[in-house]
C-alpha cells in the first residue's frame, strides 16, 4: 500500500477515486494507474541526479501505454526501447528521438533504418554480427550510426534468472574479455560513431552492491578505451532498481543514486539511466471480479475475471503480489487460491491467501503497472483489460477495453 492507493472508511482509494467506482464504471479486468506516483517516481529520479549531466531513459518495455509515455516525455524523460514497434510508440507519445536509446540483441535491418531515419541517440550494440549490420545499413543510407556496446560485466544480479541479464551465460550483450577489441573495430568502421558504453545486469534488484560491481568494471572498461584514443561521450548504467512486491527491501531511489555518482566522481562522461519497473510498478493496480467461490476439499478457489493473459508474472516467474479487497469486510477470513479463468493449472494470480470475501467481490492485485499489461495477451480468446488512469479526482480512460470481433478481424477463412 502507497500513499496513492490507501483505504478510506475500509474502501479502497486510487488518489481521490474510490476503485469501486472505477470498477463500475470500466468493468473489469481493468488496469488503474497513479498519475500522481508516476510523475513523483519521475521527479525523483530528476532530483536524486541532479548534480551531474544525465538522461533518464524510461524503459518502454515495462509499461508501454501512450498516455504513460506522454507523461514522462513531457515530465523530460527520454526512453529505453528494444523494438521499432516501441520506437513508433514512443514517436506517436511525442517523445523525441535524440532522447531515445536502443537496446536488444535481435535488431533488424528495417528497425536500424527506422532508426537511423528517426535520429536516436544510440544503439547499444549487443553483438560483432549486429555491428557489422549497423555499420552495412548506416552506409547504404550515407548515415554515420551513433553507438555503445552493451557490455556484459559478468555480474550476478541476485535476482530470478529469467530477469538477471548480466552473467556470462545470459543472451545479452558483448563479453566483457571481447569489448576492447570490438571497440576497436566500430571504431575503424567508417559509417559508425562510438559514442559510450551500456550495461544492464537485470531487473528487480534489491540490493545497491551488483549496481556498484557493475558499474565499477564499466569504469575501467572505459579507461582502458581512453588510453586507446576512444574517448566515450557517456556511460549507460541501465536499469533495474527494484519495488517491493511483498517484503522486499530495495533502496530508496536516492540511495540508489548516491550508489552510483560515488562511482562516478571525478567522471566526466553524461551519465544515462534507464528505470522502468521502479517508476511503474507500484503506481498500477489490476481490478478483477471474483466470478465463483469453489470450496474443495484440500483447497478453496475464488475464480476471477483476470487470468494469466492479463497478468502475466505469477506464471511466469512464481511473482508474488498482494492482493486487496476494494471494500473491507469483519466477516471471517478463508484461505483462497486465486486463480482465473484459463484453461491452465498455471493460471494463477495469487496462492494461499487469507481473505474475507464474497461471490461477485471486487480485488484489487498491488503493485501491477509493470510488465502487466505490456505483457498481457489474448490466449483464450479473451480481449485485452482497459486501462484508466487517475489524475485526483479526476478518471481518464486511456486504452479502451479490446473487443472479441477486434481479435480475429484481419484474419481470413478460405474455400
């Protein structure tokens, strides 16, 4: 619980908004953000490295709403992106691409010349096979791509292996004993500009120490480039500050900060940071209806509307997140599986918890506005949840709910 989503005579507020009155409103599944927590988490980040030139570049893969990415591009942000879908949305948002760097091992030749015809700031380079592309499509457009080799310091995250990308064994970026000598390659290409260096070591870290190893072997990286005649612009120290889910205790953002402009002092490069989770995370909740009450004999089941198409962490790495009533209740308080409506023994939202709840109850599942929605699908057939976001009193939809006939209408039948 956050101060933007607290309870107020037992009901569950967003902001002013009680979210039953959103929910009667929208329906549910339905996302419901903070524009309050979104824009704090921004400020945040702005003042905790204030003291030195810097980008804060939101990681579009976390959240990927347009209204969302509007909000931080005019808050100053610039922006993480791994797809030229991102690229389009962060455009379509009014973000601008001299803000924007591009991340991603499996860049195409048609998301570089987007790119490139777009003016990012940077390729970070995850491999010799894509700098040689970078370098081929640059030229055939008679454009010099500006970049940074995503550099892969070999550090342990500890953090769920599905998110820890900076270990020698992960598919992310170029192997720390390989980087001197690709440096020296991009920066004999003629249609490559080597502009700094990028590392990233995973997602939902709780502790400042794998930042600070990190960063610490990019530093020297980089001085070992400077007495080679490569003198770096900036140094991207990714993202990956975690929140807390359950009992977590992850640094403050300024402690965060603090962690790494120690590591940079006396450093003149601009220093690029990449949040996402930490600046999402906890400014969403995921509203669902318990459809069915199912009492068994080894377990209870409360059956909701939401499902793993929605909310895809429980699944996919056993995440754990609190789940709130909207409208407190005395009544006595069963364990309950929370499960959806998919066909799968997977489909989970919750395990073991302990509630006081009704057939037809609204819940509200914490800490969803990261890796929610922009990881959501349509499995089952089941249309997208909407999205509304909460500016005080005020409740703006901001992605209306999908429709079924929206789902197969590019699809075609043959005789």
């Amino acid at each position: 619980m956050t101060e933007y989503f607290h309870y107020q005579q037992d009901q569950l507020f967003a902001e002013n908004v009680a979210l039953n009155d959103i929910a009667k409103s929208y329906g549910t599944p339905c996302y419901v953000y903070s524009r309050a927590a979104l824009t704090d988490g921004y400020r945040q980040f702005a003042e905790a490295f204030k003291s030195r030139d810097h980008l804060i570049c939101f990681a579009v893969k976390s959240n990927s709403n347009l209204a969302i990415l509007n909000l931080f591009a005019r808050l100053g942000a610039g922006f993480d992106i791994v797809s030229g879908g991102e690229l389009q949305r962060v455009l379509a948002a009014g973000g601008v691409a001299n803000k924007v760097v591009f991340s991603g091992v499996g860049k195409s030749e048609a998301e570089m010349r987007m790119a490139l015809e777009a003016g990012i700031l940077c390729f970070n380079v995850e491999s010799a096979p894509e700098l040689d592309r970078l370098n081929a499509v640059a030229g055939s457009m008679d454009k010099v791509a500006p970049i940074s080799l995503r550099v892969n310091p070999d550090v342990d995250a500890k953090t769920h292996p599905y998110i820890s990308t900076g270990l020698k064994q992960n598919k992310f970026g170029v192997a720390y004993t390989e980087a001197l000598e690709l440096y020296r390659k991009a920066a004999d290409m003629p249609h490559i500009n080597v502009t700094g260096m990028d590392c990233h070591i995973g997602s939902q870290l709780t502790e400042t120490s794998p930042f600070i190893a990190a960063a610490e072997k990019i530093l020297a990286l980089a001085d070992r480039l400077s007495a080679s005649g490569i003198v770096l612009e900036h140094l991207d120290l990714g993202g990956g500050l975690g929140i807390r889910y359950d009992d977590e205790t992850p640094p403050s953002i300024a402690e965060y900060a603090q962690a790494l402009l120690g590591t940079l002092q006396g450093r003149s490069e601009k220093l690029i940071v990449e949040p996402g989770r930490v600046l999402v995370g906890n400014a969403g909740v995921l509203l669902t209806r318990i459809e069915y009450l199912k009492h068994g004999e080894e377990k209870n089941f409360a059956i909701v509307d939401a499902a793993m198409n929605d909310l895809m962490r429980p699944v996919l790495y056993d995440a754990y997140h609190a789940i709130q009533p909207l409208q407190k209740s005395s009544a006595n308080k069963q364990c309950y599986e929370l499960v959806g409506p998919i066909c799968e023994t997977g489909d989970f939202i919750g395990h073991a918890r302990e509630m006081a709840v009704a057939q037809g109850d609204t819940l509200a599942v914490m800490s969803a506005g990261a890796y929610g929605m922009s990881m959501s699908s349509n499995y089952n057939t089941r249309p997208r949840a909407a999205e509304v976001m909460v500016d005080g009193t005020q409740v703006h939809m901001i992605r209306e709910r999908e429709k079924v006939s929206q789902l197969f209408a590019s699809e075609k039948i043959i005789g």
